[in-house]
C-alpha cells in the first residue's frame, strides 16, 4: 500500500513512522521541502538554542512515548522547577504569577492573597467562585469565560499572557471550548471551574512541569527524519481519480497513491483540496493563523545585573500596547533547563507574534527590562509566519464538519495541529490515530 503524506513537521514524520512499524508491504513517503517545520536545534558558542518549540507539557504522553521508542530515552530531560516561577509585567514592574496556578485557575489560597498582580476585588471574586451552580453555555471566547469566572483582571494578566505564548492569538477571539475544554467541562458539571480542578486533583507528580530533550528537541526531527523515505520537494497539486487513486505533483514530478494524508496546516492544505471538494477547502479555510518570531541573544553572565530566578515573563497586551512593544515573552534559557547554557553566559529568549519583528526592537525591550548595557556575544532569530492556528469561537463544530467531509473522500485524511491540538504531543497522538485508522483499512484493501 503506498501513502503519501503532504507535510513533513512533527505529525508527517511520525505518521511515516508509524506506518513504517506496520510492516514491509506499507510505503509511506513525505513530500516537504524543509522537514521539520519550526522544530529544530542550533548550538551556538555552547548554549543549546530551540529555532521553534522548547518543550511540551509532560502530562501528555504521546510524544515521549515516540521518543522512548525512538531510542532517545536516555536523552529526555524536565525543566528546572526548583526555580519554577513566571514574572508578569504590570505598570513596568515585574511581578509574580501565584503559586498553584493551573492555567488560569488559581488553585492555593495564600499566594493569591499576597499577590500584587490583582487588586482586592479580583481576589474576592476568585474566592467566591467556589460558590457557583452548574451552567452550560454555549461556545464563547477564554475572555468571556475567564472574566466571568475570575473577573477582567483575569483576563488581562492571566488568560491574556499565558494564552497568548501557547496559541499566538487573543483570548477576545479563542475558543473556550476547544482552548480550555477540561475547564469548561467543570463548569457544566460543578459550576465552579475551582471546585472541579480541586475534584479532579491527581497526587503531586515528581516529574517536571515540561517536557525536553537535553540535546535539543531537534533530536526528535532527526531521528524520525532518519527513519522515513522523504522527497524535498514541494506538493503542487492533487488528484484524485476513481481509476488510478491519488496523484501528487510535486516540482513537476507524479507519483500514485492509494492513500493520502495532508498533514500540512490547514491553511496550505486548503488550495490543494479546492479543485477535490471546494466546500472541504473552504472549511479549511475558515482556520485563521497568526505568526511567530522568535529571537534569542546570548550574553556574558557578568554583563547581566538581574538574577534570573525565575523561568523568564510574560507581557501582557495592556503592557505591550502602551509600551509600543513587541515581545509577548521571555525565556530565562539557563534557568529553565540545566545543561543548555554555560554558567559563564545568559541566555534569553523572547516572542513575538509578529514575526515581522526587528532584532533591534526586540532587543532594546529586552535591555530595557532587564538594564542590560553590553552588546549581546550572538543573536539569532527565526520566523513563522502564519504558522499557528488559531482556534477561535466555533472550531470544534467547524473540525467536526471537516472531518465528516473529508471521510467522504475515499482514502483521504487529515493530521496535525489545525485540528485537536497543537503542541508537539497532541501532533504525534493525531499521527499515531491516523496510522491506526489507515492499519484498520489494510486487511479489506487486501482481500480486494
């Protein structure tokens, strides 16, 4: 059976994995002329740099589940959390994010209290929330949700900070549904999204927070990339056709396929679907994206007069927007994870959603924050544009519309992070559904 898969990222590479373990009659080959996507690693004068995502979050297993079974075990790391603490700023000062925060629900009573990053009304309303009925409402933005739970300062310094980070986009436009389903499941069971956090409270783990590979979360691109038949070149065009199956174009070269996954973002899979199912490609482009930026400087430890206690911070819109800035955050590298930075230097790296942001902007913020005077030793900066989706009011509808059409096209399917999830392990449990869904398919196909 030959499968062909548009789109080389995490998700491509590791649905051609999976597929590979079923056995000598499957052929699976990706077509991407950069595999990899945003993940990869540098290193430069001995500090270990990230040119996309860092880490993941460990409490989804998926990915080091592919990583253990890839051989790279031994290499898995977890963040540094003796120091686990975010700085917020807020009226240009840095401030502490509460202790016991489990995204935007506040979980432990004191750090709130002592806490200078709300006023004491914000704090009254977080304390009263316990007291909630049950309620189903239907899908609304993280800031209708939060503010209605926890009030606007919540939304401003919590949801508006955090959210921005993981999804590049604004809690005004994201799905509450699809962006804090657990949460939103605690509000139609208890009312109170406090009460079922404390309800559905599991034992402390003695495992990080985040999730990493020592040597890079590039190491798990090149593994996979090691282990797959790749084509570097760019997909033109599809087709299909009731005779002959799927046919992929690619810099003017055909190939047949019984099978087809568009494993690209939704937004590139969208032209190449058109002239298939116009409605489909139409869906697919009701999917916005937003882009990153993500420039990291390299400093001597010594021309750094803060501490870095702390895993880096988060600037708020509100912060951004009367500062003119353009960083959303920043990772305090060595602090974060041990082993990736000498102790003789400081690393940081900062985020934008505008991927258009200019290394000189970007690090005059930083000095300013963080009263650095001394050029930095290296800078480097790599950008996404539209390389995030966006899962705004309505995405769990629009994905079940999606999938419904794209099951009525024989042999077609759709993976990654425009769907269901968008960090790396939710990429890799979407390739490891898709294999099994193709695997199901392999004993009817060959009885034919």
């Amino acid at each position: 059976m030959r499968v062909g898969i548009i789109g080389g990222g995490i998700t491509g590479l590791s649905c051609a994995y999976y597929l590979g373990k079923l056995g000598p009659d499957m052929d699976a080959t990706v077509f991407d002329p950069a595999p990899g996507g945003p993940i990869g690693t540098v290193n430069i004068e001995g500090c270990i740099l990230e040119t996309g995502p860092e880490s993941w979050l460990a409490a989804k297993p998926w990915a080091e589940q592919l990583i253990r079974e890839l051989g790279l075990g031994d290499d898995l790391t977890g963040s540094n959390d003796a120091q686990r603490r975010t700085f917020v700023l807020r009226d240009g000062r840095f401030l502490t994010l509460p202790e016991g925060l489990q995204m935007v629900v506040p979980t432990k009573v004191l750090p709130v209290l002592k806490s200078e990053l709300f006023g004491w009304g914000t704090k009254l309303r977080m304390g009263l929330e316990v007291f909630r009925n049950p309620v189903a409402h239907p899908d609304r933005s993280v800031s209708d949700f939060v503010n209605d739970h926890f009030g606007p300062e919540a939304v401003e310094f919590l949801a508006e900070p955090l959210l921005a980070g993981v999804y590049g986009g604004s809690p005004d436009e994201l799905s509450a549904a699809s962006v804090l389903p657990k949460f939103v499941e605690y509000e139609q069971r208890y009312g109170s999204v406090v009460v079922g956090t404390f309800r559905d409270r599991r034992p402390p783990s003695k495992n990080s927070i985040f999730r990493s590979l020592r040597s890079g979360v590039g190491t798990l691109i090149e593994a996979l990339k090691s282990r797959v038949h790749i084509v570097n070149s760019r997909v033109d065009s599809l087709e299909l056709s009731d005779d002959i199956g799927w046919t992929i174009t690619a810099d003017g070269k055909q190939s047949i396929f019984d099978i087809v996954i568009v494993a690209c973002g939704a937004n590139k899979a969208q032209p190449l679907l058109a002239p298939i199912d116009p409605e489909l490609s139409e869906l697919l482009g009701t999917i916005p994206y937003s882009g990153s930026a993500i420039w990291t400087f390299g400093y001597r430890r010594s021309d750094v007069p803060h501490p870095l206690n702390a895993f880096g911070f988060l600037v708020p819109r509100a912060e951004r927007e009367a500062r003119n800035m353009k960083m959303m955050a920043c990772t305090w590298l060595g602090t974060k994870w041990a082993g990736r930075v000498p102790d003789d230097k400081a690393v940081f790296r900062c985020f934008s959603t505008d991927p258009d942001a200019p290394r000189a902007a970007v690090q005059a913020e930083l000095h300013r924050l963080m009263e650095i005077t001394a050029d930095p030793l290296f800078s480097v900066g790599h950008r996404w544009p539209e390389s995030m989706p966006q899962y705004t009011i309505g995405h769990a509808a629009r994905v079940d519309e999606i999938e419904r059409r794209a099951s009525e096209l024989p042999g077609l399917y759709l993976a990654g992070n425009a769907y269901r999830g968008i960090g790396i392990p939710d990429c890799v449990k979407s390739a490891q559904q898709t294999a099994k869904a193709i695997s199901e398919l392999i004993p009817a196909l060959l009885a034919q």
